[in-house]
C-alpha cells in the first residue's frame, strides 16, 4: 500500500509506533553501545524522547 499523504492522525500513529518498538527493543539497543555514552543510556533517552 503506497502512502500519498501525511495527515496529522498518520503521522502521530507512526510515532506512537516507532516509540512502542524502541520501549519494545530497548535491551537489544543497550546492548549495541553505538553511541559512546553509559551503557544503557541512549536508548533510555530515546524513550523518554519519543514520550
């Protein structure tokens, strides 16, 4: 399904899902370290973001 438009409805669902998957994922994405920060810290931080 090809998406035409972004309408204020789509686009908070997409967010309200990107948010669930990081909370979802977020020991796998501790465990990668890709940022040099604490471990542990970056995706905290993404979560607390995407809140």
């Amino acid at each position: 399904m090809k998406i035409r438009t972004l309408d204020g409805p789509r686009l908070h669902r997409d967010f309200t899902a990107g948010a669930r998957n990081i909370q979802a994922r977020q020991e796998v994405l501790n465990s990668m370290n890709v940022f040099p920060v604490h471990s542990g810290i970056g995706s905290v931080a993404e979560c607390i973001l995407m809140e």
